[in-house]
C-alpha cells in the first residue's frame, strides 16, 4: 500500500510538473516581472501577435538587444533555449541579470554603464568576458566566474568600485589591460 501511494505521489507531481512546463511554453511572458521587457519581447519576438511568446517563438531568439531601456530586470530570458547575444549597454535601472548557460560569450560593452547593476550570474558555458562588458558597472558588488570561462577582455571591470569580492578560476588565462581598474569595494 505504502509503495502505491509513492507511485500515485510520484505520477501526480510528475504530471503536475509536466502542466507548469507547458504553462511556461505557452506563454513565456507570465514569466516576466519587467512590463519594459515584457513589451519589448512582444514587439519583437510575437509573430503570431497573439500578445504571447510561445516555444516556437522563443525558440526563434538568438539575440536580444535592449540598449538604452529602462528595464529593472530580465526575469524570463533564461527560458530563451537558443539565446545566444545579450546586448544590454546603458539600461541604468537594471539591478540583476542571470546570463543563461546557452550564452557562450559575454560581448563586448554588453552591460556597459548600467550604473544600477549590482549582481550578476554568468552561466557555465560563457567562455570570455569582452573588452568593456560591465565597463562603469559601480553599484556590482560581487561576482563569480565559472570554470569554463577562459579569457577576460580590456576594461572588463573597469570602474566598477563597489565589486568587493570576485572568483576567478584558473581556467582564465587571459586578462586584458585594465580589467579590474578601479574596483576599490567601497
């Protein structure tokens, strides 16, 4: 008896688990917490213009560029599966980003003066940093790199002065002039 109701527990949170993934597909823009964001995925992504984001068109993004934009929070991209470019210079209210593991490189001058950035998550595929990529980022306070990363281009950190700690594996073998230029922790 004991072990039917484990099955029954197993199958029921299996299929309801099943139901929440398929809720995401649907529409991906529940997701979102940021109505800048939000509207700019619909605008450039909802080519059925339903006012969703289903997994067809997620599914479509390699590259999303929200320069400029007041957005505060990019909650929701780590659901685009083949989301390769993120380009996000000057969006001066965003706090927090989580770069997903389908990014393999952080471009240059990627978050560049987004001066409201204070924690970032770099997934474990992104090999290299670009020259510039969180260049005037002075509210970041810490960040990891992962292992897989190699190579931290010029100017990666460059004014960044509230960075307090940060973990650099010993797979980074290369690390441009100026990378860390004026991260003081304070």
């Amino acid at each position: 008896m004991k072990h039917f109701l484990f099955l029954v527990a197993l199958a029921t949170a299996l299929v309801f688990s099943s139901c929440q993934d398929e809720k995401v597909v649907k529409d991906l823009c529940e997701l979102m917490d940021d109505v800048v964001f939000k509207n700019y995925c619909l605008e450039n992504f909802d080519t059925n213009n339903d006012s969703k984001l289903d997994k067809n068109e997620v599914d479509a993004v390699y590259s999303i560029n929200v320069e400029g934009l007041e957005i505060v929070s990019l909650k929701g991209i780590e659901h685009f599966s083949k989301l390769e470019y993120i380009f996000a210079a000057n969006c001066k209210r965003l706090r927090k980003v989580t770069i997903p593991n389908t990014v393999i490189c952080i471009e240059d001058n990627a978050f560049y003066g987004c001066n409201s950035l204070e924690s970032v998550t770099i997934g474990k595929n992104v090999t290299s940093i670009g020259n510039n990529a969180f260049y005037g980022c002075n509210s970041l306070k810490s960040i990891s790199i992962p292992s897989s990363v190699t190579s931290i281009g010029n100017n990666a950190f460059y004014g960044c002065s509230s960075l307090k700690s940060i973990s650099i594996p010993n797979s980074v073998t290369s690390i441009g002039n100026n990378a860390f230029y004026g991260c003081t922790g304070e």
